[in-house]
C-alpha cells in the first residue's frame, strides 16, 4: 500500500518489482511520484522522478551497485522525467522510452509541465522491449494525458506500469494543447483490449488490482463528463468556470484550473465531432 510506504525506501512488490517514492507530493501527485525498479540481477528505473537529489540518492540505494540496463520514461511531465540525467551519470545507463517533447504551457499544473532537458538516447515505438536477465518490458503506446506518453509491460509477470495514464488514487488531466480527449479515450480501449495484465502500478496511487474493470470505470466516467457538459450547455452555461464551478462542487479549489482544461479537452473532441462550436469565450451546441 501506498499508505504503508515511507518515502525513500525501496519496497518489493512482487519478486521483479521494487517501488521507492519521491518526496514530491502535491494536490497533483498524490503521496509523490513512484519510481519503479524492475529486475534482481540487472535493472530497469521507470519514471527516475524529479530532479531532487534525496530521490537520486534513495535510488542508487535501492540499486546497489546493480548494473542498470534502461532508464525508462513514461512521459516528460517534470515530475517523472528530470532524474534521468544524473541518474545515467551514476549508472551509465541509457536513457529510452518515449519522445522529446516541450511545450510552452503555463496552464495550473505547474508541477507538471514539460522536462526542457529530457534527451533519450533511444525512443520506443509501441511494441518495442528492453530486456534484461529475467525480464522484459514492451512499449504501449498512450497518447491523450500527453501524444507523447508510454506504458510499459513487464511480460514476466503480467504487470502493467501505467505513468500518468491510469493513476490508482485520481482520474487523469487531460489538458490542451497536448493532452487529447480521443486519444486519450481511444488509448482506454488499448488497455481493454489486453487481458494479459494482471495488475498496474502507476507513477501515483495504490496498484490497481482488476485493471479491465477500473479502466471501464474510467471510460464510463469521461463519458458521463461528456453528458454533464451537453446537458450543461443546453441550459445556458457556456463558460468553461461555470461548467467547472457545477461540475465539480466540492473540489479543492487548488484544483479548478486543471479540472477546467479537461473540460475544455471534451469540449475540444466534441467539436472535433461536430457537436459544439467556440464563440469567443464560450461554447454552444450545434443545432440538430
């Protein structure tokens, strides 16, 4: 459990598994950013975390000398991959996963804009793997939290480790001008379709124990946003706030700036989809 995980200490969750937890918890990241190790005799580092040297001293730790085949990113939010460069001066390693990208965004995640010095060594297209001895990680491709993002599958064991994707403690911001609602809801349905896995370990929050299930919830979830927002607009509340303010009651305020860009990213797929319009500041059903 999550709860029962002291930051900075390296705990198994099953034999190919280690987990150690970044000191970076927010209103965004939950209790932190989880960083996984997966091997025994020789490693892979998922989502090395921030650029925070208490976080890069509890990895080498949990390391031990070990040799490091591949540090791994999900993402290049600056909350998974900063850690990367001064991990790989102290292992060597090199650095895979998904593609450079940044992006001016001064939206309210600032903890997760975009990493500026991410710089792989190697890029994984969907399917590709690592291996190392005892282990082997494929690239699933993700897009929709960023185009860029990846999950990766441990085919040993049937473990799915899912970055900022699907998240075991909230639902995932999807936030323009990156974050894509079709990709994101189109990405889902890859998940559902892969009955091989057996369980998820995201970048924040408990493993998710019946993933199949909880990605459903999270389809069925989005598409009752996408109601709420229809039947929002049909009343007359056509400002992204004024959505905010009625969808969203109770959320910490801390909160309603990335809530409001995921109601835009709905509003954004059902233009795509003919079914709303922009005007000026607001958004109107298309007639039928």
């Amino acid at each position: 459990m999550t709860d029962d995980a002291p930051m900075g200490l390296a705990i198994a969750l099953e034999p190919l598994v280690t987990r150690v937890l970044a000191n970076n918890p927010s209103p965004f990241t939950s209790t932190g950013t989880q960083t996984y190790l997966v091997g025994t005799t020789d490693l892979a580092v998922i989502d090395p975390g921030p650029d925070d040297a208490e976080h890069l001293a509890a990895l080498l730790a949990a390391i031990g000398g070990r040799p490091v085949r591949a540090i791994l990113c999900t993402h290049t939010h600056r909350d998974h991959s900063p850690a990367a460069p001064a991990l790989q001066a102290a292992t060597g390693s090199p650095i895979i996963g998904c593609a450079p990208l940044v992006l001016e965004d001064a939206g309210p995640r600032a903890d997760a804009s975009f990493d500026t010095g991410y710089a792989p060594d190697a890029v994984l297209a969907d399917g590709e793997q690592v291996a190392g001895q005892g282990w082997t990680l494929t690239a699933v491709a993700t897009p929709g939290h960023t185009s860029n993002h990846l999950c990766f599958a441990l085919e040993e064991s049937g473990a799915l480790f899912t970055g900022d994707h699907v998240m075991g403690w909230s639902t995932t911001v999807v936030a323009p001008p990156d974050g894509n609602m079709a990709a994101y809801m189109t990405s889902l349905e890859t998940l559902m379709g892969r009955e091989q896995d057996r369980i998820y370990y995201p970048a924040h929050g408990e493993p998710v124990q019946n993933p199949r299930r909880f990605v459903r919830g999270l389809a069925g979830h989005r598409k009752q946003r996408e109601g709420q927002i229809l039947r929002l607009l049909a009343e007359g509340v056509e400002a992204v706030p004024a959505m905010v303010a009625r969808m969203y009651v109770g959320l910490d305020p801390r909160l309603h700036g990335a809530a409001g860009r995921s109601v835009l990213a709905h509003l954004l797929d059902l233009q795509a989809r003919g079914r709303v319009v922009p005007a000026d500041s607001e958004w109107k059903l298309v007639s039928e």
